[in-house]
C-alpha cells in the first residue's frame, strides 16, 4: 500500500482530530503509512476578526480543500461543521467519523451547575451568533462578548479574568484531554449545536475511487445521516454562515428526531420546530422542518440579515 497524504490544519486540535482518523485506519489497515500537510487557512491568519462578521463561507476549510484539489494529499480532514453546506463537486465526504459529543459546553474557573450560578452580568465568551442568542433567552442580563483563537487560548483569557466563563464545543475539549476544564454541558436539543458539530468529515476527491473506497471504511452511517440530515435543514433554508441558526439529529432505533432553530440577532424572534420520522427519511424530515421555519418567519429574518 502506497504512503498517503493528508491535509489538515496545524493547530493541535486539528493535528489531534486527524491522528484520530489515521488512528482508526490504522486498525482496518495495520501497513498503511500516512503523512502529514498542515495547511494555514484564512480563519488561522485572522483571529481578530469576530466570526459573525466574516464575509465569506470556508474560513477554516478551503485552503485545506484547495491543497487536496492539487493534489498535494490525498485526503483531508475537517471538523465537519466548518464545511460548507454546498461543496464542490470535485470533492466528496468518503467518511464521517467520531460523533461522540454534539453538545456546547460552558468553561468557567470554578466549577457550576448551572447557568443561573453564574453571576449578574456575567462576562461570556464566544464567537457564535448561534451561541449568543441562545444563551440571551436563558439569561438576558449576561454580557455576550465575542472571542477568537484556539481552544487553549480562549481559556488562558479565561483564566486572566477577562471573561467570566466561555462557551466551546464538548468534542474539542474531549480531544484536547481537557475535559476537566467543563463545567456543564447544555442538552443539545434544547441549546442547538452547529450542524455536524462535534463530527469529523474526512474529504477526498471525487475522482481518486482507490482512495475514497479505502477512507469509506471508516465511515460511521449513523453519524452519517444524523450530521447530513442536520446540514440539509440549513441548506434547505439557505441560511449561509451568518444566520443565527442550528440543527441537531438523534437516531434512536429506526427513527430520527431533528430539532432545529432560526433567529434573528437579537433572539426576539427565535423560531424552533422539532420533527420525528422513521430513518429513511431523514434527508425528506430535514426539508420539512426547513420549510417550517421558513414559513412560521424565518423567510423575513433571513430577508433582513440580508439587507
């Protein structure tokens, strides 16, 4: 088996979550040798810049993307909510890997139980519009202020005083070895994760068949359409990347149970619908609830964020 290559960004938690991958075609294929790119992106460049003011979609992808369509590796590994919903079709998902942990949680330097411990006022930390009115409609007094930068530096402005606490993704954190650093987790079905969230996608191209069927055998098919039924439901609403919006899929048995949201910025008109079907239709049960959205006002606040 020839060596292969594959591109990831360089931060650690993108070199941990591609180790994880090679880690698990390690164990189908026990001679396989993988190398490493580590591509710097446009979102690794600028770590100022607040990410709701961002005006473009593949922040954090698609110099990785650009690397594999080269042909400089043959295969690239993303954190799968930081993909796009649209791809380019020379590209294709060959795996989808990893779903242990979907949910947002909250950081803070003494441990709580719950956001009501926190503070009046409180300082939080995030870069997420969909984070942000989230946690408006749990507390209305906390002070939502924006942040940027990995995970281990969004803790050390933690841990200097200059947030109260910081909302991050579970998974990161559990990748990171730094789970203790938790103070709770929301329930995803009732604080929306990003879709995908907490996913690893693995991307090659569509052309190269040898290697897309040999990275397909890592591919997890309940994450798979779990993750691509909550990508369909923003797709669907072409929300773009600046919308306040999420989705999250549970599988249970042979049934799937999708939760979903729209927003304006300031969460007045927060809008969320919940559907269940059987698994079969996942793809169908994402675009009805899209269409719910939509139809109950999430037409006129994507008008307005568009203006």
């Amino acid at each position: 088996m020839r060596a292969l290559t594959a591109a990831t960004r360089g931060g650690k938690l993108a070199i941990a979550q591609t180790e994880i991958v090679i880690s698990a075609l390690g164990k189908i294929y026990p001679n396989i040798q993988i190398k490493f790119r580590k591509i710097t992106t446009g979102g690794d460049r600028d770590r100022r810049t607040a990410l709701w003011n961002l005006k473009t979609s593949g922040f954090f992808t698609s110099q990785v993307e650009d690397a594999l369509l080269a042909g400089e590796a043959d295969f690239a590994v993303h954190s799968f909510k930081d993909l796009p919903t649209r791809m380019q079709k020379e590209l294709s998902i060959a795996a989808v890997c990893d779903r242990k942990f979907a949910e947002d949680c909250l950081v803070t330097v003494d441990s709580l139980r719950s956001i009501d411990e926190l503070p009046q006022t409180a300082k939080i930390g995030t870069s997420s519009l969909r984070r942000t009115v989230q946690i408006k409609l749990l507390r209305e007094d906390l002070q939502v202020l924006p942040i940027r930068g990995n995970v281990q530096t969004r803790i050390k402005r933690l841990d200097a005083g200059e947030f109260d606490a910081i909302i991050l993704a579970r998974a990161g954190l559990e990748r990171l070895g730094l789970q203790e650093k938790i103070s709770f987790c929301f329930n995803p079905q009732r604080f929306i994760p990003a879709p995908a969230q907490g996913t690893l996608a693995v991307q090659t191209r569509t052309e190269d068949t040898t290697t897309t069927k040999l990275i397909a055998a890592i591919d997890d098919r309940k994450a798979r359409t779990a993750t691509f039924a909550e990508r369909r439901v923003l797709a669907a609403m072409q929300c773009g990347c600046h919308a306040p919006a999420g989705a999250f899929a549970k599988i249970t048995a042979d049934n799937i149970e999708i939760c979903a949201f729209i927003s304006d910025l300031e969460g007045r008109n927060f809008i969320i619908r919940q559907i269940t079907g059987p698994v079969a239709e996942a793809n169908k049960l994402a675009e009805q609830i899209a269409k719910e959205l939509l139809t109950t006002g999430g037409k006129e606040i994507l008008g307005k964020l568009e203006r």
